[in-house]
C-alpha cells in the first residue's frame, strides 16, 4: 500500500491501459479519479471493479481537450479531496492515413486530445502540486512517438510532443517536489489491437524480441512504480515498455 492516502487521476481511464493503470494504482492504496469523455458506463464498471476488491475509486467525465471542462473538474476534485498527489495523463486517440489523405479535423483532434489535453491536465494540478511542494505526473507517450509509424504522422507527432512537454515539465516543477515523467509503451492488448486481423498481429509479435504482446498490467506496473516512493529521484525520463521493440 505504498500510495495510501494518495489521491490520483488517471484521465482516459475507462479501458485498456488507463483501466489496468486505474486498478493498479487502487490496489498500491491510492484513491483513484478515472476520467472518460464518453464511455461513463464504462468508468463506472471500472470503479465498480476497484470498490469490489476492497478499493476507493470514482469517476468524473470531461473532454481533456477542452481547457474549461479540465480547469472546472480539477478545480471541484481538489476543492472536495484536497489534494491531487498523482495526475496520469493516459487519454489519447487516432487517426490514422498517410500524410496525403489526414484531413486538417483529423489531424488536430488527434494534436487536441493526445498533445493539448497532457498540457491542460497538468497546467490545473501544477498550482495544488507546487503549493503541496509535492506530486507526480506521469505522461503516456508511445513507442511510435520515438520511431515514427507509416499512416500515423498525427499521432507520433503528438507522442513526440508529449516527451518534449514532459521534460520541460520536470525541469520547471522540480524545485517544488514535483516529478514527471513519460511511459512509451509498445504494442500492448487493447481493445485497438483486438481488431487487427491474425497475420497483422503475427507480424507485430515477430517484431518484438520478447515475442509477445504487452498487457496492460505491463504498462500500469511501471506507471504505479514512477508514482511511488522508489522513484522519488527520476524526472524527466522516458520509459520503454515494448519488449524490445524498439531499444
């Protein structure tokens, strides 16, 4: 129980990873705000899972892109638990098409939501973070924000750019206590990667030197880590969960 007494907010946390991030986290003591846009049913069934094995957990719905919802939710979550200890941002979306064919809406909803919404996140809890002079964040990049990914321009682009952001985050907020940090998973079993035909998820495996696909408890593991005790001297750093994808 190692964030006992911990508040964190995990945006995005309605399936997939951001789920496995939400349980992990609950289980290690924290209480957990899993945010959605629009798959509430979906959050609820994840605090419900949280609670039924013996966790605190709830849910709040907003669009991470839209600066207003963001700054109004933290600022009630805050104001009602007193704190945020640990902000995940893990919210993100695609829109794949080769260069030539992402239109300009595709192209800056995928920047809105994956890019923009890591910056308003962690723009609302920078003040309660600097005045606790304590906190995490952890980021969600991906490892084709560092390779690159024929058909994904828009999404690497906005991978890239949450690495950037993380770095400078973390040389601004750490003389206040405050880490940041980025997790860039691989290719990891979601919901996304259910719908990839067999031989496509052949060749992805043959890919990675580990010779499988990630969990999702892959990824929470290391995000539960970076918001515990045993990280309180790394800031500003990326790390990899892909198997060896990419090294």
């Amino acid at each position: 129980m190692t964030l006992a007494g911990q508040v964190a907010i995990v945006t995005g946390g309605s399936r997939g990873i951001g789920a496995a991030i939400a349980r992990d986290l609950a289980a290690a003591g924290a209480h957990v705000v899993v945010t959605c846009r629009e798959q509430r049913a979906q959050a609820d069934a994840v605090v419900a899972g949280i609670q039924a094995a013996g966790g605190s957990a709830e849910a709040v719905t907003f669009d991470v892109a839209v600066s207003s919802e963001v700054e109004a939710t933290m600022r009630e979550v805050v104001a009602r638990l007193g704190k945020v200890d640990v902000l995940v941002n893990n919210a993100g979306v695609s829109a794949d098409g080769l260069i030539v064919r992402i239109s300009d809406d595709q192209w800056q909803r995928v920047l809105d939501v994956n890019l923009k919404g890591v910056f308003n996140c962690t723009k609302s809890v920078a003040r309660p973070m600097m005045r606790a002079r304590a906190g995490r964040i952890i980021n969600l990049s991906s490892v084709v924000g560092v390779t690159g990914n024929t058909g994904q321009a828009a999404y690497a682009a906005a991978k890239a750019g949450i690495i950037g952001f993380t770095k400078s985050t973390a040389r601004e907020l750490a003389s206040r206590g405050i880490t940041a940090n980025v997790v860039a998973p691989g290719f990891i079993e979601t919901d996304m990667t259910e719908d990839l035909d067999a031989g496509a998820r052949d060749m992805y495996r043959a890919m990675i030197p580990l010779g499988r696909l990630g969990r999702g408890e892959d990824v929470a593991a290391a995000v539960t880590f970076l918001a515990g005790p045993g990280a309180s001297y790394i800031t500003g750093q990326v790390i990899h969960i892909n198997g060896g994808l990419y090294v």
